[in-house]
C-alpha cells in the first residue's frame, strides 16, 4: 500500500528503512503512527547508549543484580494496575 508522508516523516522513514505501510493500522492512516514510532525507535536508542555509557562507568552488573533486575521486571509486568498511555 502506498502511503502519502510529509517530506520530513517519508526522509526519516526511508533513512530507517521502516515498512511505513506496515506502522500503520488498516482503520487508521495518520502520520502520527509514524511519529510515534520514529520517537520509540530514538527512545530505545538513547537507552541503549545510555546503559553503554552506564556500564563504562560502574561496570556490568554482577549475576545476583541481575537476576534481582528480572524479577522486578516480572512483577511490573504482571501488574493489572498499570496505566498505559
């Protein structure tokens, strides 16, 4: 399917190389799907380089840290109370 962009968003698409037909929901073609995915794509680089540079600078967390990390994680991710949005 063809998809009509605005100049900058259709740049930013081809330079990630981001299936822009695919972004967007069959009963919804805006560019504020594009949007948001273009902003998660930059959020979850950042964090990647923050971590990069956290651990350059405390080191690489030990195998008890991280298995106390996951299980937060699971609990946060079990949780029905969460807000998204």
């Amino acid at each position: 399917m063809q998809v009509d962009l605005p100049t900058d968003l259709r740049e930013m698409v081809e330079q990630r190389r981001l299936p822009a037909s695919e972004l967007l929901p069959e009963a919804v073609r805006t560019e504020d799907a594009v949007r948001m995915e273009i902003h998660r794509e930059e959020l979850r680089a950042a964090s990647l380089l923050y971590t990069a540079e956290l651990a350059v600078q405390v080191g690489q967390p030990a195998p008890r840290q991280r298995a106390a990390a996951a299980e937060v994680a699971r609990r946060i991710a079990g949780r029905k109370d969460l807000k998204i949005g």
